[in-house]
C-alpha cells in the first residue's frame, strides 16, 4: 500500500516539457508572475544593435611591410648596379629613393606595432521614437482588444454554467430513470 502511495505520488509530481507548455498556455498569468520573477524587465528602453562595419587593417599593413620590404631589397640591388654603371647623380637618387622607402617602411611598422583592431563590431543604434499618431493607435488598439477580452470572458462564463445545468439535468435523468428501469422489471417479474 506504501509503495501504490509513493508510485501515486512521484507519477503525479512529475510534468513533461509540453505538459509544461500546456500549462502555461492555459495559466498565463501565473507564467508572467514566474517570468517576472526569475527574468525581470530591464528598466528603461532596450538598446537596438546594428553592425559598426568596423574594418580590419592588419592584413593591408602586413601586406604593406612586405611590399616595403620588397622595395628596399630592390633598391639596395639596384644602387649597387647603378654605381658600378652610371653616374653618381642617379645611384645618389636611388640612394635617396631607398632612404624614402626605408623611412616609410619604418613607419608602416610603427603603425602596425600600435593598431588594434577595433572591438566590438556592433554600436548602439538610437534608441526608435514613437511618435504619437503611432502611441495613440496602439492605445486604442490595447483599449479594444481589452473590451473584446472582458466580452469573450462573459460569453465562456455564460457558456460554462449552461454546460453546468445540463450536465445536472443529465445526471438528475440517469439518477431517476434507473431506477425507474428497475422498479419497471421488479413490477414486470411480479405480473408474469
């Protein structure tokens, strides 16, 4: 008997994920209360996020050292050719072209050291105002859906106690036609 109590007990105690469901469809007021509870609203308006379109640049500064770096390769081999070759006035140029090249590399590789992507990727957006033609309409909306609430309420109270009285109306049928049945075969029995 212990043992029935305790089945009894632990087979009722337990809901599925869409008793669950079930339930709170059919109690949603409890179900808001529970929300509110463990999940509460955040106070003020919530702020809508929109991609910053912020770009990366390490990849065009990488790409940019290594073309430096390229240059300044050329340009020592193409000094040392144009000293042994041609005047002094054009490997003095491409001494200074290399010097340029080599100032500007450092540069790119400061700026590499010293850039940090930027973080996060997304930017409050402002918050959306309502104007008031839009605030009314939803007002008077809500005023509506409000009135045909309290109406459909009404109709399912009156239909529920219509659905009472004829259920006592049956049950009042079965308690006096049986009975009626049995006191009809006892009077059946007496006569045959």
């Amino acid at each position: 008997m212990r043992w029935l109590l305790i089945f009894l007990i632990v087979l009722t105690g337990c809901i599925t994920e869409r008793g669950a469901r079930h339930y709170a469809t059919d109690h949603p007021e409890k179900f808001a209360d529970f929300c509110g509870t463990y999940y509460p609203v955040v106070s003020g308006p919530i702020p809508e996020y929109r991609p910053a379109n912020n770009t990366n640049y390490l990849t065009a500064l990488d790409s940019l050292i290594w073309t430096g770096d390229d240059l300044t390769a050329r340009f020592k081999m193409d000094s040392a050719r144009a000293a042994d070759s041609i005047s002094r006035a054009c490997a003095d140029l491409v001494t200074g072209y290399a010097r340029q090249v080599d100032s500007l590399s450092a540069k790119i590789k400061s700026l590499r050291s010293w850039y940090k992507p930027c973080w996060p990727d997304t930017v409050p957006a402002p918050y959306p105002v309502l104007d008031n033609a839009k605030l009314n309409a939803a007002n008077r909306k809500i005023a509506e859906l409000s009135q045909d609430n309290q109406t459909l309420k009404a109709q399912i109270a009156g239909q529920k106690t219509a659905n009472n009285r004829q259920n006592w109306y049956c049950y009042l049928f079965g308690i006096l036609t049986i009975p009626g049945v049995w006191g009809l075969f006892k009077l059946i029995k007496v006569f045959i």
